[in-house]
C-alpha cells in the first residue's frame, strides 16, 4: 500500500514542488531590481481606491498602469517593507500555483495523469521562465499567467460569467493576455463545442483594447513601442525562433489531431504581442503562451512518445542547471551592489529627514536611474522630493571600482 501511495501522481507532484523550491533557494539570495524599486516607491503612496479604478477602467492606460500586477507592490511594500525575502516566497508560491492550474488543465484536457503531470514539470522547471520566480519585477507575467489558467479552466466548465471576469484580471495583470479569446476561439472550432454566443464577451473587449492601441497616439519611440514592419517581425522571430522550431518538433511527434492543432495555433496566437514588440527580447515573456506548449507536450506524452519527452525533460533539467548557474552567478553580484546601494541610501535619508533634494551621480552596472530614484522616494516617504543627477560635490557618487556608494564629503 506505501509503495502504491509514493507511486500516485499527486505524491510525485509534492516531491517536484519541494525539488523546485531546494532549488530555487538562491533567489532568496537576489534583491530588488531598479523596476522594482521604481514600483514600490509609487505604489508606496497610492490609495487602494487607485487600483479600483484601474480595473473598472475600459480604456487603455496611457501610463501602462497594470493594476492586477501591481496591487502586489502595494500590498507587500506595506506588509513587508524592503524585506526581499517575502517578495520572493510570494512568486515562488505563486508560480508553483501556476504549476498546479497546469496539470489542473491538462487533465481537464483528458491527458493521463503521468503524461499531463510531465508536461506541467517541464513547463514549470523550464529554464524560459527563470526570471519569473526569481526577479518580482516579473510579477506581472505571474499573475497574467494565474489568471489566463483561471479563464480557460472557467471556459471548459461554461462558467462564461467567471471566464469573463478572470480574462479581464489577465488584461489588467499584463498585455499580452490580449489574444486569448482567440486562443479560446480557436479551441472551439477545432476541439470543443462550436460554441460562439459565449465568446462574444471575450472577443469584444479583445478587440477594444487591441483597437485602442493601434490608434493610440504615437509618441516617442520606446523599448515598449510595437512595430508592425518586417524588420521588426524578423528581429523577434531571430530571438524567439528557437523556441517556435522546438515546439513545431513537439507537435508533429504529438500527432496531428485537432487537439494538437488547437495548441500549437493557439500558442501562436498568444505569440503575436511578442512579435511586434522588438525593444523588449527576454524569454521570460514567454510564460503565458507557453501555458500552450505544456498542452503539446502532455499530448506527445500521452501518445507514448515517452522515450523523446524523456529526452526533453533531461536536456531540459540539463539546461535549467547550467543556466541557473550563469544566472545566479550574474544575479546575485548585481544583487550586492544594489543592496549596498539602497541600504546606504537608507542610511544617508535617515539622518537628513528635511532635504530639499538630493543630488545623485552614477549607479552600478546593474541599475538605471528610475530605480534610485524610487528608492529614494520610498525612503523619504516623500514622493515630491527632487532628486538631481549631477557630479558635483555634494551628490551621493557610486563608485564601481570599490562597489560602494560614496556620501558628500568623504572620499
């Protein structure tokens, strides 16, 4: 009976989850990145009531406010301060929870437990998603992600209202749920019940924020900026290519069934917000589409292809170690000097509680501007105070060589 018991899935899912948190242990050992600090100092001063508004609002946020993501600044920067450790508790959890609403979709998907329960450990071991569970600044992947699983879980029970109400939250939590509805379209036509009067909803507020911002008023150009060109399409297929070729590997050992057909389409179509968008690669971004590619995985499994999917997991296991590695190794030194810096700082702020402003010159390697400057603004728990970037005598210098931020005055 034991040896039943340690050989049920649900056992092997608890034995993974505690494998991917030992781990994961040296993101405790990161600290926060400039957009992360840049976040926790506004959001340190807005009122809940913001985040309200935020949610209800039908039109596209011009200060690309994403209040379903955010609320996790505010809550923690209240609850824990600057203490990263709890930051990181929360969106290793929450990724792991993520994890769950995969396999939760896969056997929703009538895919065999040991197949669907392979696919989810890929997707959550995988070496793309690093960076989600281990830099908060990426929360707001997370959080799309938790609420593009509850939409599709909503949408195959036809609880239309909840699926409307989650695909919202995705929205609200991070653009490129924008295509989701599609995806779920697609599934109908394809796999499910050719149900389309449900999917109006989805469809019309897809359209409405996908319309908004192609007739948004251009400003400046910005890492953020789409670009429908070809230059751009070929630049992020170059670096997301890869990743596309696998995939399409994937599926033909999945066999060719609608199922296959729907999932593949279907990460396609989440894909597209990343193809126009050639000022910002990271493969990180990949998170929700790749909530798709779980299904192809699962379904090659499931169609005793186990000797390739083995293969996968233990290339993948391999790349995950090797690139933990390089990746830890160059996260945590950024992670030293920024806490240096911002404990410093702290220091500095708290014996001058009445500056006028502060004067600022250089941050290390790892760190842009806006994130001092949050820093700061927390810090003072003053959002007015003035903060100037110059090399005079009296501004707060890094110093790169001896890694320190130096105070006026000393040398």
């Amino acid at each position: 009976m034991r040896l039943r018991l340690f050989r049920t899935p649900a056992v092997a899912a608890l034995l993974l989850a505690a494998l991917f948190v030992v781990a994961n242990l040296g993101a405790f050992d990161g600290y926060f990145s400039d957009d992360d600090l840049d976040n926790l100092g506004w959001n340190s001063f807005v009122g809940i009531d913001e985040y309200g508004r935020g949610i209800r609002d039908v039109l596209l946020s011009p200060h690309n406010f994403r209040p379903a993501g955010h609320i996790f600044y505010w809550v923690l920067v209240r609850a824990a301060g600057l203490d990263f450790a709890w930051y990181v508790a929360v969106i290793l959890a929450l990724h792991l929870a993520n994890g769950a609403l995969v396999w939760g979709l896969l056997r929703k998907l009538d895919l065999p437990a040991w197949p669907a329960l392979a696919a989810a450990a890929l997707w959550a071991f995988h070496p793309a998603l690093t960076m989600a569970h281990w830099k908060p600044m990426y929360v707001f992947d997370l959080v799309c992600g938790t609420f593009s699983l509850l939409t599709l879980h909503a949408w195959l029970r036809e609880r239309w209202v909840v699926a409307v109400l989650t695909f919202w939250c995705a929205y609200k939590a991070k653009e490129i749920a924008i295509f989701l509805p599609a995806a779920i379209a697609l599934y109908e036509f394809t796999v499910g019940r050719k149900q389309w009067k449900p999917l109006l909803p989805l469809l019309a507020i897809s359209a409405s924020f996908g319309l908004q911002a192609l007739l948004a008023p251009r400003g400046p150009e910005t890492p953020y900026t789409l670009r429908v060109s070809f230059d751009a399409l070929w630049t992020c297929l170059r670096f997301y290519g890869p990743a596309l070729g696998v995939l399409t590997g994937v599926a033909m050992l999945a066999g060719l069934s609608r199922r296959t057909w729907w999932a593949l389409g279907g990460f396609l179509l989440l894909m597209i917000p990343l193809l126009i968008l050639p000022g910002r690669l990271f493969a990180v971004y990949l998170y929700v589409p790749s909530i798709l590619a779980a299904v192809l995985i699962g379904q090659a499994a499931s169609a005793q292809r186990w000797p390739v999917v083995l293969a996968f997991l233990a290339l993948v296991g391999y790349q995950d170690h090797r690139r933990l590695r390089e990746f830890r190794r160059e996260e945590l030194a950024g992670a030293v000097e920024r806490q240096r810096y911002v404990e410093t700082l702290a220091r500095y702020l708290k014996a001058r509680a009445a500056l006028d402003s502060i004067t600022l010159s250089g941050t290390p390697a790892s760190m842009n501007r806006w994130g001092p400057e949050g820093a700061v603004h927390l810090l003072s728990r003053r959002h007015d105070l003035p903060v100037v970037w110059k090399d005079s005598p009296d501004a707060l210098r890094w110093d790169q060589a001896d890694r320190q931020l130096k105070l006026p005055g000393l040398p």
